[in-house]
C-alpha cells in the first residue's frame, strides 16, 4: 500500500531538472496546506469567484502566519457552525475554492512538466515490480490529495480509464482510494434549476435552503463544475475540508468497504508526503493481527520520523519493521536512490 499526502504532489517534479517547471513553481505549484490561502494572482481569482469565502480568508492567513496549523484554524471555524449558520455557507464557499485552485495547480503542474514526474516513476517502478516479481499482487494506493495527476498517471500505467466511481476499486491487481475526495467527484444537488434558466450558476448553492438539498451520501464523476443529470446540478464539491480532527470520510460506502479489506491484505507500506494524523483513517489498521514493513518518506528524516511516531501513537504501526522506517530524503530522493526499488524487492512480501 502507499499513501499519498499533500507532500507528494508538491515534490512530484524535479525541479532541478525541469527549468520549465521550475519558472512557474511559485504560482502553479500544488500546494502545502500552509500555502492554501496564499495570495496568488490565480487563488486571488478564485477568492472573488466566491465571495462568502472572503471574511475567513484574513483571520486564515493571520493564523498561519503565526504557525497554526490549518487544520486547528478551520476546526474552531467549523465548531462555530453550530451556533452561527452562516459559517457552513462559508465552508462550503471554501470547500469550492479548494476544488477550483488544486484542480487548476494539477492540471498545470503536470503540463508544465510535460507528464514527467516522480508520480509517473513511482507508478511505473511498483508495476514492473508487480508484473515480474509478484503477478497475483495487488498494489493499493490511498490518495488524501484532492488533486488527479495521481489518478492520470495510474490510467495511463495502466491503459485503464477512471470513469464512473466503481472503477476506482473495481480491478483485482489495482485499486485507488481517496478517503477525503476529489476534485472531480461531486454531490448532486437535487431540485435546483435546469441548466437553461436564465442566470443560474454555481452560487444558486449559496441562497437560502440551497446547501439543504445536496445528497452528501452520493457521489459522481464530474467533468466539470456545472453538469446537469438526472435532475440534479453536479455543483457540489465532495471534498473534506481539512479539518483538525475530522472524523468523517468523503468518499463512497463501497470504496470504504473495499479500503478495509484491502488493509487487512497489506503486507507494507510506503507513504510519501503524509504525516499520518488522519485518526479515521488510522482506526481502521487497528483490528490487524500482524505487521507489515513501513517506508516513510517526508523530504527530511525528522519529518519522517514524525510520521513514523504520529502512526505508532494512532495504533496503526506497532513499531517493528525490518526496514528502517524513517527515510533521510524526499520523494525524488527515494526514487534516485534506488531504495524504492530495495524496499519492494526484499520487504514486500
């Protein structure tokens, strides 16, 4: 199994070697949940797209300036939801700017890079591992990142296409999860005008009784941001917020029911760019009888040794693995260093 953070698409090019990529780093890079809410031009045109966004914006970059976690800040916002309604329109406001700038960061993160990225190589190095050495394997991958390069490059490793929400679970040697949601899975939202009324856009979700109506139990693939179906405007984003604490996964019954098993086939485990603080999904490794070799790559050891900790501390790694499991460098360090490949061909087994 590996598992995807915010880490991974922010180191997902080599920048050393891409001047391409390395100009537009500042404005299109994915980014760190510290940068969610920084003042770029594109973010700033999405800020105005939704305005009942713009009073959390300042007191957000306030707080991160003084080094809050994010996570803590948007916490305290989602707790005054309970007494203070309006929040949850501004929550929702926020969850559609998340969708709008990573899903813009992806896309043109991985065309500036021209598709060569450390995704791609990851992907193709467990493949060939698999086709050759382990032929009945399954290769689970578990991606907390909004964004889709990820899913683009396992569609092209692969020659299979992510088009309805079953085929993310639907293949024995393959399956993706994305326990927080996607930037192109969507909420229907039932009884809101068809798409030839006059005036109607993305914002009829922000009006009186609009947020009431979406179905937060079902989800679909969405192409883009407005499709109408079956009676509902696919406008609402299925992504969770990041949350301190957050209990609560975004994505379908059968993809969770899927993730468990696949948990309790897991012999190892990669993560790269993950901090491992997610307790919801951290619960769900409890009720495994034996280990499994542990890779975590954070771009430092410290921040490695970080996550090693945080997994240990929510009862998902006991603490023993053949492996050392804290590695020294970061993403395309694990990947030129040739211990991904070490890892997979004497710890997987």
């Amino acid at each position: 199994m590996v598992i995807l953070g915010a880490g991974a698409s922010y180191d997902s090019v080599d920048l050393t070697l891409d001047p391409i990529a390395s100009a537009v780093r500042h404005e299109k890079r994915p980014p760190l949940a510290k940068e969610l809410f920084q003042p770029r031009h594109s973010f700033a045109e999405v800020v105005a797209r939704y305005p009942d966004m713009a009073p959390l914006v300042t007191p957000l970059r306030r707080a991160i300036g003084k080094g809050d976690q994010l996570e803590q800040v948007l916490h305290t916002f989602e707790a005054e939801a309970a007494t203070y309604p309006t929040r949850t329109r501004q929550l929702l406001a926020i969850q559609c700017y998340l969708r709008d700038i990573i899903g813009d960061c992806g896309t043109q993160w991985a065309t500036a890079a021209s598709g060569v990225t450390h995704y791609a190589e990851l992907a193709d190095e467990l493949e060939r591992w698999r086709s050759i050495n382990r032929a009945g394997a399954a290769i689970y991958y578990v991606n907390f990142n909004y964004d889709v390069m990820f899913d683009d490059v396992l569609a092209r490793t692969y020659r299979r296409q992510f088009e309805h929400m079953a085929d993310y679970i639907a293949y024995n040697d393959l399956q993706l999860f994305k326990p927080h949601g996607s930037v192109n899975w969507g909420h229907p939202v039932w009884d809101t005008p068809s798409p030839g009324s006059a005036g109607v856009t993305g914002q009829h979700l922000f009006r009186a009784g609009g947020i009431r109506k979406i179905a937060y139990n079902e989800f679909a693939l969405v192409t883009n941001h407005n499709i109408w179906t079956e009676g509902a405007y696919m406008i609402a984003p299925a992504l969770a917020v990041p949350i301190q604490g957050k209990a609560a996964f975004e994505f379908p019954q059968p993809h969770k029911q899927a993730l468990v098993k696949a948990i309790a086939n897991t012999t190892a485990v990669i993560t790269i760019g993950w901090r491992g603080v997610e307790q919801h999904f951290l619960e769900l490794w409890k009720g495994r009888s034996t280990g499994f070799n542990l890779a975590c790559v954070s771009g430092q050891e410290e921040a490695s040794r970080e996550t090693v900790v945080n997994l240990q501390k929510g009862g998902m790694f006991n603490g023993t693995s053949a492996w050392p499991p804290a590695f020294a460098g970061g993403f395309g360090d694990f990947l030129a260093s040739g211990d991904l490949r070490r890892f997979v061909r004497g710890y997987v087994t």
